[in-house]
C-alpha cells in the first residue's frame, strides 16, 4: 500500500515534508511499546502508536519503519518533529485510535508485521 494511500485511509494529516508519497508500505505495527516495538515489528511498515516522543523516531529508524502515524490526535513536539524530517522519516497525525486505524488499514488488505514474541512461558493454570 502507498504511504499515501495510508494517510488518506486514517484521515492523517503528514506533519514532516521528506514524504514520498508512493513509498511503499508492506505491513503495520500498532503499539505504545518501544521496546516491542524493536522486538517484533519488520521492516518497511507503517508504526501506528499513541506515543508522540523523540524516542519514537528513534526506535522507528532502527526498526526501518517506512512511516510513523500518531493516533488519537496526539501532536508531537516541535523537537519530535524537527528530528522526524533531519532523518527523513515521515510522520502524520490522525485523530483516530489505534484500534481503528489498524482495522481500517487491515481492512484493505495491510497485513500485520507484528512478529511472534518467543515467549516460553505457560499460560495454563
């Protein structure tokens, strides 16, 4: 899916001007985690988060996240976003969740880029 066609899909608005709109999306991540973020999302996705930090971009560029959508409206530090467009990582904001933005982008298709997490744990009692 393009980058383009995302943002028009979560009713985004691009706050970063590097964005190629026909950059190709492949998958989606949703979550707040950075941490699992870098532990099960691949390459080339769209991360769809409620956190509006620095360290979002950051974590997004080692992950080689394709773009960055701030769900519920969140908007992001002038700093946040000055790093997003000095890296050329694009970012846009959309007012809706991010339960609803995964389902609409899921809906036409975006597959999940959430790998299984090794957990050798039992959940049985």
């Amino acid at each position: 899916m393009k980058l383009a066609d995302i943002i028009t899909t979560v009713e985004g608005s691009l706050l970063t001007p590097c964005a190629n709109p026909d950059t190709e999306i492949l998958g989606g991540f949703s979550g707040d985690l950075m941490s699992d973020v870098l532990a099960s999302i691949r390459p080339d996705s769209v991360l769809i988060t409620g956190l509006s930090n620095p360290q979002v971009i950051r974590t997004a560029l080692i992950a080689d996240v394709r773009l960055i959508v701030f769900a519920r409206g969140k908007q992001p530090s002038q700093d946040t976003i000055k790093l997003a467009a000095d890296e050329k990582m694009p970012v846009a904001i959309s007012k809706l969740g991010l339960y609803e933005i995964a389902a609409r982008l899921s809906a036409l298709g975006l597959p999940s880029f959430e790998m299984p997490l090794d957990r050798s744990f039992d959940t049985t009692l």
